[in-house]
C-alpha cells in the first residue's frame, strides 16, 4: 500500500525532537498515542536510539503505520498496539508517553479518558508529552487558530482546541504537574508534565 502521509508531521518533527531529546534521556520504554501516519515514531525512534518506541493507534490505522516500519530496520521501534481511549489499555507501566495533535481530534469525554489511562500506565516521576494547539484564558492564541478551530468543529462538533486551564485540571486529578509549556512552530504547544 501507499504510505500515508502527513506534511505537518514532515514540517514539526524536528521541533518536537529538539524538546523530546532534553525530555526523554534515560533509557526507557515511550508509549506514543495515537501513531497516526507513523512518521514520527520512525524519525524519533531513529534519532532516540536509547528509547523503545512502542507506537499505537485504532486499528484501522495499523496497515499504514506498518507500511512506514517496513522500510525501516530499527530495532527499538515496535509494532502498534491496538489502542482505544474507550477501552483498557494494552500495556502494563511506561516510564514515558508521547502524543501529538490528538487531544482536539478526539471528543472531551475522550480527552477525560486519556488523562485517566496516562493516570493508571505512567510510572511515577514518568513524563507524559503533549504535542499540539492550546487556548489560554479560553482565548486562541492565533487567528489560525481560531480558523483551524471552527475547521474542525465543521468536521465534527466534538472536536476543537482545548484549553490548558482544563487540561491542567485533568492532569493534575492523575497525580501529574506541568513543568515545561514550549512554545513551538505554527502556533503550536508542546507541554511536558511529570508524574508524582
């Protein structure tokens, strides 16, 4: 099949690798949520080689994120889970977790869910990063933004740009605290929490 692609993957990567390799430094095993086209993981695991990089994603996704690690020969790169936020997690404690660009794709109730499974997976003084557009003061932050939002509301209702105060809230409910808010490319976010 044709590998999927996504050219805001190709346009943020490097951005999003300069904080994951300041973030992500001992050896450990990174749960990336929601794998999407695979590009990430291939270039990260590729760039991270002392990490374990265990993508996942619905199924539905999975033919595409194994067409990309077909082409590849990375030993620290694993096959997708199937991951649901509607269903148990299939996978015991990860010291670290990775998503970008899901919490305004997925509905609230889904966003109350991945907090509560990052709650339950993440082992203590692990780091969950979150990659994405965020609201502060329930304001957007770029006319983009604000553009991009209603895009998205168009698609699906459940769907729009968060706002951190709330995000906060729900990770702070699972024992995590924000320690790092970076500001990145295109009016993007990448917010970094430790667990307790």
């Amino acid at each position: 099949m044709t590998k999927p692609f996504s050219q805001s993957c190709e346009n943020n990567k490097h951005a999003i690798l300069s904080v994951l390799t300041g973030e992500f430094i001992q050896p450990q095993r990174v749960l990336e949520i929601g794998t999407g086209s695979a590009q990430h993981a291939v270039y990260f695991a590729a760039k991270l080689p002392h990490l374990t990089w265990q993508t996942s994603d619905l199924i539905c996704n999975h033919a595409g994120i194994h067409s990309w690690l077909d082409c590849v020969s990375l030993v620290n790169l694993q096959r997708p889970l199937c991951l649901d936020l509607n269903q148990p997690w299939p996978i015991e404690k990860v010291a670290g977790i990775f998503t970008a660009n899901t919490l305004h794709i997925v509905s609230w109730p889904l966003v109350k869910r991945f907090f509560q499974g990052v709650g339950e997976h993440l082992s203590s003084a692990g780091k969950l990063c979150i990659y994405g557009p965020f609201n502060y003061q329930g304001q957007f932050t770029s006319q983009s933004n604000a553009d991009f939002d209603v895009w998205l509301k168009n698609i699906d209702a459940e769907r729009g740009i968060r706002n951190i105060e709330a995000i906060n809230k729900l990770a702070n409910e699972q024992g995590l605290t924000l320690i790092h808010d970076h500001a990145m490319p295109a009016n993007n976010r990448l917010l970094v929490f430790v667990k307790s």
